[in-house]
C-alpha cells in the first residue's frame, strides 16, 4: 500500500475511534486515589510517578503514557513488546537475539543487539535501571502499571536516557491476604500458568509471591533439523517483603529470577512477493557469462550447493532455511535483588534504592539462515553475553517557601560489568561456497564448476595455471590457481575464543525542581552532571591460518590481479576472521562528562486544562564497538598498520547528544482525558550500528549545513567530508501526538492515539563528529526517514463491560494498530520496505461477582497478518554487481535479503480466580 493509501486508512480509523490515543488508567494503592480525589473526579483519576512524586497524570507537564494491569490484562501484554498496541509514539522489536530487543519512541532507539551500545530507550523496573532494553522481553508476573515517558530524561533519577524510558512497576504487597491465579491454553501448543499470593506477617510485615510458567511451539518449522524455532519455555518468579513499621519508614525488598531455554531466532528469506525491489535478486543468473540481466549469480551457487531455490520465493511461509545439526538453542538467566527505603523526616522524605542484577543470555545460531553451511556460532559456554551490574540511587525531596517550592535533589551511581564471549565459524561448506562465488562472479565464470576442485572446469584450471585465463605469466596464473585452492580449504574456521570485557562505571548528580509562581503557573528547573567511564579489553582466539597465508601469497600480485586478488583475500579473511588474531589481548579506555536538563514552563488556563511548554537536553553515552570485524580491513595485514592494538581506537563512538523542544495540552474530566503534544528533538552524534552483510558498523551520524555535492551519496570511501565549523545535528525528529480517552458510559470506553513523526536524516550528513565521510555501505540515509520509524501510527481500543445480572459482567475488548510504511533495515536499502498494516487483538469473556473468576477467549494479530520486523543483508549472500542492480533502485546490488517476522495469530482460552 503506498503513502497516500496509508494516510487515507489513518484517517479512517482516526475518525473510526474519535481520534484519540490509546491510554490506559494507571491506578496506585486506594489512599493515593482519594489523595488525588479532590482535584480530579474520582473515576477518573491517572496517578504517576514520573516526576518523582504522586501525581494525577493531567498535572504532569511531560509527554507520558500510563498504562494499568486492567489495560494490561485485556490487551494480554505481557512483556513490552506488546505495549505497541496501546502507546502509538512507542515500538518494540527484537532481531536475531531477544536478549537485545530495541525500543523506539518517536522513531528514535538503539539499532541491533551489539550489548556495546546503550539503550536510547531503557527499562526500569521499580525503579532499577535495567543493562538492555531486552530484559523487558521476559515474562514480568503482576503489574500494578508500566509508564512510557517521551523525550530525554534524566533530571529525576536513574540511568539517563536520549530519546525517553520505560518504567515498570510490580504489584506491591498487601496487608490483607489475596491470592490469584492464571491458566491459559491457545494454538502452538501454548500454555501459561500463573500464580500470586500476598499475605501479611504481622500488623507491619507483609510479603508477596509471584510466579509463571511459559512453553509454546515455535512459529518456525525447520524442516532440516525437525524442529520448530522461536518457540518459548520459560519462568519467572518473584519474591518480596514490605516492612512499615510507622508513618514514616517504609522497605520494600524484591528478589527475581527468569529463566528461558528457548530456540531463536530463525528468519526467511525477502522475495518479490513481499518486497517488489527484490524483483530478479532470487533468480538465477542464465548463463553465468555474460551475467544476466535478469538473474543473481549468488543464486547459481546457493542451488548448486544445496539450497532449495523455493525457499527464495515463498513469501511469508514460515518454513525456515537451516543446515543440518545447527542449532538456535539458547539459555538467558535473569536474576538479582533490589531494597527501596523510604523514610519520610517531616520536611523531606528520602528514598534509596539499592540493586544487583545478573544477566547471561548464550545464543547459537545458524547465522548465515539458509542451507548452506556458510556461517554458525555453536550453543556452547563461549557464546554468551554477561552483565553484572550494580546500581545505587539516593533522592531526597520536600517543599520550602511555604509550598511555592517542590525541591528534589539526588545522586545515582551504577557499575556495569559486562562480558562477551563468541565463537563466529565459517561452515562446513564456506569454502566451496566463497570459491564459487568468486568464480561464477567474474571473468573466469565460464569455467565455473561447483563440482571441481575450486569450483573449477579441468579446462579452467589448465587455462589459469598457463596464465591465458588471466592475460598474465604462468606465475601469475599459478598464484591464483593456488589462492582459489587455498580458500577453498576454510571450512570450519574461524573464531574459537573471543572474549571482550567492559567496565563501565556511571555516576551523577541531578535536581528537580518545581516554583509555583501562581496557583496556576509553574517552573519546572532540572539539572544533571554525569560522569561515564569505561575500560575495555578484549582477547582473540582464531584458527583461520588459511586468511594470514593468502594476504601474505597474493601481497605481491595486489597490482596485477587487482579486484580478483583482493576479493580472494577479503572472501578468505571475511570479518577479520584471521589467526593473525590468535592470542591477541587489545585494551583501551573512554571518559566522558555531560551536563544535561530540562526546563518547563506550565500554566492551567481552568481546573482541567493545562498547557506546557519544555526545553530538554539529553545524553547517551559513547562506547567500543564488540565486534572484532570493526578493527580494520581484511584486505591488508594487521602487521602493515601496527598490529591489532594499534587499531583498537577503531572500535571507539562518542555520546549521543539531543536537544529537545515541546508544546502540549492536556484536559480531563469526568468523561475525557485528552492530550496534545508537538515535538522536535534534534540528535547529534546519532549512534548507527548496521550490518552491511559482511561486517557491523557502529558510526556516529551528524550533518553538514553545506552541501556535500553528493559526496555521502556515492561508493567512495573518500568524498564527502565536513569542515568542522559547518557541523551540525544529524537526525530530527519533529510531529504531533494525540492521546485520550472518552468514557460515555460507566462500563464503556474508547480509545484511540495519533502519531506523526517525521524521523529524519539531514540531507547531508557526515560519520562522526570530525567531519569525516559518511561509510559508502550508508549512502541511503541522507534525507531519508530513520528505519522502524513509520511517519504515522494509530492506535484504537474500545472496552465494554456490561452487567449480566446476578453480580455477573461481561468483558468486549478490541485493540489495534495501523502503521504507515516503513524501512526495517538501518541502512535503509528499498528491499527492507515494510507496507503500510495493522494488527487486531481481541478478547470475549465472563466474569463473576468482584470479579473473583473469569472466562475469557483472546486472539493476538487474529487477523493473522504477516509483517517483517526487520530485514537484512543475508551474511555473505552477495553476488557481482551489475546493471540493473545499481543505484539507485538496487543500491544493495546484487545482495539477497532475509528478514525476522512478526508473530502470526495466536488465539486461546483463558481462566483466572482471584481471593
């Protein structure tokens, strides 16, 4: 559906669902609903922390969403990721490993699952500052509410963030005793069990357990390996104790623990039903000399070497490509504790918050996602991601100036241990499968023969060793004879140990202050200084000798073999896989400071309404890349430059820097909570990381307010550069968001939400903060809108729950959300295009009097519509270049696409009790 289509759809369920965002009612403990009761209708009542202290939500001056355990528990959330159908402004992916799931709001987040960058987008749950923003994927038993707020924080607490934060809050315990319980059943053989007794100790102890069960079949099936991927087997549980001894002192500890032996994540290849750029990219090419117009030499080796070309072309089919005896098993453990003290003096209360998290998440994968055995990491003890991470956060808030001053002052401190370990191996067929490439790619395809040695005709490999095949001596020909057999000798090398380590310690000090000048008329001042620091290492261990022998064989032919010797030694070293590294130890260190803050000026034209407006700084902090393929070039040796240390500053990116600018509104009533926001947030320093199909790169990302001349446009390594005066933000975005809800009836609601974000790069744009060209594999990006970023989004829910007699009420749900088109590759190429779609949730149900049982039947997506979360470059899938795959219609050239999908429908019955 094209742009035009997509912006009539919207409007139609704008005007469908009153046009108004989905925001749910987050509802606190009962006394801080009649604290609130006198300034706002008691129905009707939206209690938040966001600004550090109890507050009805149409008071605060900040663009935030609040979404209840009612919402919760109708929409059937239960991770983040399905907090996309009811906060337009906010959506939540994950690629090919859950343990790095990204959040975006307004178009803006951290791309990929490299754990060396930060969220843009981080979690808290109750209050603890979470080391990625995947560790929301899990399981996260009872919640009371999950606040979504938009924009840079980092004046009030916690970890400090560029494009806003996601805050979770658990189900507290109680002092009288309750208990609940959950059972579900639904398609893919899902089941979830689900438990929570609170009960108290005494008149000031009270203690809380929660605890779930998760196992579900895949929605992959992978036919080499019989076996479904994607599938889930996980648990959690929750422990916690409530001491209030008096008024005044309140402690709160928490103890969790998730565990998830799961298979993921498998991936399908892109096709032209799905993707109308892919068109002749998954044909073969017919001959091979001259290359097709029409066809991909990559295809001819990929079907020669076993791949079934009918997994090229069959759309949305959620049968997977894998190679025998591969394997995406994976074992993710979250676990840790938290203490939050609160203890009120008289004229200040002061919180801590005190925690410990562990995290390790081992992930094997058949990463090159075909047939083919190119590329695999093995499940084993040395593949994994580890965090270690302790946090400490100390608020100390009150009034002064008779109430016209609401001061809050605080520290946060956080140390971060992070370890990576990988074991990234060519497969047992890349050897073959490179020299065939090479082969069937160039001049010497007519001798192509994936059967012969080399890939090799016995007449080609007569006509190269004579040197006829290469216009050249026969010692010219003898060398590349010698250097195809050599790359033909790589199978099942690679990295067998690498290991990168990473201390990073945060700290700073913020206040938060709100000056009531009138009744109506507030300033809002915050302020924060914060220090990063991080000390990296990293050690290599790799058996590919096979890569130091061919750079050192064809060093001296560079100048007559020219593209031919280095494409051998780039297929031979792909992503500096080279024993060269081999017992390697590099190290280096980053320190960094930012001051950052926010200040709103708000004022209440009536009782109901309020109008703000805000000015925020915001900060990410830099980092090192964890990826060994960002040292350097494989085309020259590492003895040339210095060795690996002398590299290492390679791997470095500075801070993301924002500033951000915002008018709103906001009304509520009785019967409406309504709110309008416009942004523009401008990002300099953008952190990119993207995978070009053979390599990651992570590139900060600013513009140039004079013109490149294209120079970012083209394939050249070398044009494009910036002077330093004429630097400038590199991305902006800038819309208007809606959100409401409409209450006509006591047990009737509709919802809906609005979004239009236009999240771009500037025309010109530069890789870093000196000016230094933009890297050719990012070319599309100038005055491109962001990736996962449609312009627009809506969001829709309507909720009814008639009375049926004899205490007995009934549950109608539905929700949606209709996203415009949108790119889900970082660089951007046209075969990533995802069309304009919505997903449908549903729920029917029964309950009984106060609600102590219910029966309620649920769909997920129940229209089953398919959609790619993310597409990428197939690894190493990429054939020769050559018209009509050009720029600008085909600037991947001939490279072949794959792509993680959404989850299809999934439907069941579910029964709950509660006492």
């Amino acid at each position: 559906m094209g742009q035009l289509t997509s912006l009539r759809a919207l409007a139609l369920l704008g005007a469908g669902m009153a046009f108004m965002p989905t925001t749910a009612f987050a509802q606190d403990a009962q006394d801080a609903q009649e604290e609130a009761a006198s300034d706002l209708q008691p129905d009707n009542v939206i209690i938040v922390t966001t600004q550090g202290r109890r507050q009805a939500l149409a008071d605060v001056p900040v663009a935030i969403s609040a979404v209840d355990a009612t919402a919760l528990r109708n929409s059937g959330a239960n991770d983040i990721r399905q907090l996309n159908q009811l906060a337009p402004s906010l959506l939540v992916s994950s690629t090919g490993s859950e343990a790095n799931g990204s959040a975006r709001i307004r178009g803006i987040g951290t791309v990929g699952d490299n754990p060396g960058l930060e969220s843009s987008v981080p979690v808290f749950i109750d209050g603890v500052y979470r080391s990625r923003s995947g560790i929301g994927l899990n399981e996260l038993g009872e919640i009371d509410r999950i606040e979504v707020q938009r924009g840079p924080q980092g004046t009030l607490g916690g970890r400090n963030s560029s494009a806003g934060l996601i805050s979770i809050y658990s189900r507290a315990p109680d002092f009288e005793f309750a208990a609940n319980g959950e059972v579900t059943y639904g398609n893919f053989n899902f089941w979830r069990l689900a438990a929570g007794i609170t009960a108290p100790l005494s008149e000031t102890v009270s203690t809380r357990f929660d605890g779930v069960f998760v196992k579900r079949d895949g929605f992959y099936f992978d036919p080499a390996n019989n076996t479904d991927v994607n599938d889930r087997n996980r648990f959690f549980v929750r422990g916690q104790v409530l001491f209030e001894p008096n008024d005044a002192l309140s402690i709160r500890l928490i103890a969790d623990y998730t565990y998830r032996d799961e298979k993921c994540c498998g991936a399908t290849y892109v096709d032209g039903s799905v993707n109308p750029f892919i068109g002749a990219l998954n044909n073969p090419s017919t001959p091979l000399t001259p290359l097709s117009p029409n066809g991909n030499n990559i295809i001819n080796v990929l079907r020669d070497l076993g791949q079934n070309l009918g997994a090229l072309n069959q759309g949305y089919s959620r049968n997977i490509s894998s190679t025998p005896g591969r394997s995406f098993q994976g074992i993710t453990k979250d676990y840790g504790f938290s203490g939050q003290i609160d203890y009120d003096f008289g004229g200040a209360k002061l919180t801590s918050i005190t925690a410990y998290r562990e995290y390790r998440s081992g992930q094997g994968s058949d990463t090159d996602y075909g047939t083919v055995d190119i590329l695999f990491r093995t499940p084993s003890d040395n593949a994994y991601r580890q965090f270690h991470t302790f946090t400490q956060e100390l608020r100390l808030q009150g009034e002064a100036f008779g109430g016209t001053l609401d001061w809050l002052v605080g520290g946060f401190f956080a140390n971060e241990k992070l370890t990576v370990r990988d074991n990234l191996r060519f497969g047992n067929q890349y050897g073959r499968f490179a020299t065939c490439r090479l082969v069937s790619g160039g001049g010497l395809a007519g001798f192509y023969s994936p059967g012969g040695a080399g890939c090799l005709s016995p007449v080609g490999r007569g006509a190269i060793a004579a040197g006829a095949a290469t216009g050249g001596s026969a010692v010219v020909g003898g060398a590349l004879l010698a250097a195809i057999d050599r790359l033909d000798s790589v199978n099942n090398r690679g990295s067998t140990d690498d290991r990168y380590f990473q201390d990073g310690t945060n700290w700073a000090l913020f206040t938060h202050n709100i000056v009531h000048i009138t009744d109506r008329l507030d300033l809002t001042l915050g302020l924060r200084y914060t220090r990063d620091a991080k000390d990296f290492s990293a050690t290599f261990g790799n058996d590919n000798v096979a890569c130091p022998a061919q750079q050192a064989a064809l060093q001296p032919f560079l100048a007559t073999l020219g593209a031919t010797a280095a494409g051998l030694i780039g297929l031979t070293c792909q992503g500096n896989s080279t024993a060269e590294l081999n017992g390697v130890s590099i190290a280096d260190e980053r320190r960094e400071s930012e001051w950052t803050g926010t200040a709103i000026l708000s004022y209440k034209l009536t009782d109901d309404l309020l109008t703000y407006a805000s000015y925020a700084r915001g900060y990410k902090a830099g980092g090192f890349n964890l990826d060994r393929s960002a040292l350097k070039s494989p085309i020259s040796s590492f003895a040339s430059v210095g060795g690996a240390p002398e590299l290492v500053g390679a791997l470095q990116f500075d801070p993301e820097l924002v500033d951000s600018y915002e008018i709103g509104a906001k009304y509520a009533s009785r019967s409406l909570n309504i709110s309008v926001a416009a942004f523009r947030s401008d990002f300099s320093n953008f952190q990119l990381n993207t995978f070009n199909g053979t390599v990651f790169l992570v590139q900060n990302v600013n513009g140039c307010s004079a013109s490149l001349n294209g120079g970012d446009r083209d394939l050249s390594p070398v044009t494009g550069a910036c002077a330093a005066s004429n630097l400038s933000y590199g991305v902006r975005t800038q819309g208007v968001e809606l959100e409401a809800l409409l209450i006509p009836a006591r047990n009737f609601q509709v919802g809906a939400g609005l979004t239009y974000a236009r999240t771009r790069y500037r025309g010109n744009l530069v890789g870093n903060a000196a000016g230094a060209p933009l890297d050719p594999a990012l070319r599309v990006l100038p005055g491109q809108q962001l990736s996962n970023a449609p312009e627009l989004v809506a969001t829709g829910s309507v909720t009814w729950t008639p009375e049926l007699g004899r205490g007995l009420t009934g549950l109608v749900y539905i929700d949606s959300r209709l996203n415009s088109d949108f790119n889900t590759g970082s660089d951007l190429f046209p075969q990533k295009l995802q069309d304009s779609f919505a997903v449908f949730n549903a729920r029917l149900g029964i309950r009984g009097p106060d609600q102590r049982w219910a029966l309620e039947v649920w769909g997920q997506n129940i229209f089953n519509k398919d959609f790619a979360q993310v597409a990428f470059n197939s690894p190493f899938q990429a054939g020769t270049g050559s018209a009509p795959f050009v720029d600008p219609q085909f600037p991947g050239g001939r490279q072949i696409f794959s792509q993680f999908l959404g989850e299809p429908r999934t439907y069941g019955i579910t029964a709950r009790f509660d006492f």
